[in-house]
C-alpha cells in the first residue's frame, strides 16, 4: 500500500462520524453528508479529518456553528466555509 494511503487503514466513516460527533452534532451531520457525496466514501476521509481538526484551531462551539451555516447553504464548497471564518457576528468567537 502506498504510504499516502496508508493512514486510511485505520480509518473507517464510523470511526470518523464517532469523532465528529463529540465536537458536535452539525460537525457530524457535515461529515456524514461529505461521505456521502463521493462515489466512495473513503474519498472524504481527508477532508472530514481536516474539518474535525479545526475545532482545536477554532473551538468546538464555533466550528459546529460554520458546519451549521455549510449545511443550510448548498451545495457545500470550501471557499464559501473559509469565508465563514473570516465574517465579523456571523460565528461565535468564544
């Protein structure tokens, strides 16, 4: 297996969606539904990984209010979540 492949082996979308629920139930809705948008849904595992571990960076309660705000604004797109980051009262700082 190659070595970018090979931190999938321990990584399963249960394993995943456990993580992201105990940041906080958008943040695990938000995972589900990128899993689900590829074709295979080991697809999203770097990209839910990714999100989840911007709740160290930003805080729980802020990043499940971005995963919000993602979900009610289809279709999901990176830009349109960095951009949250960066709008002044859209997202609790604290």
């Amino acid at each position: 297996m190659p070595a970018h492949h090979r931190f999938r082996k321990n990584q399963t979308p249960q394993r995943i969606q456990a993580r992201a629920a105990r940041v906080g139930p958008n943040v695990a809705i938000f995972t589900d539904v990128v899993m689900r948008d590829r074709k295979h849904p080991e697809q999203g595992y770097r990209a839910c990984l990714g999100v989840i571990r911007l709740a160290g960076k930003f805080g729980r309660d802020r990043l499940d209010a971005v995963c919000r705000r993602a979900l009610e604004n289809e279709p999901l797109e990176r830009h349109w979540s960095e951009r949250q980051w960066r709008a002044p009262g859209l997202i609790p700082t604290s």
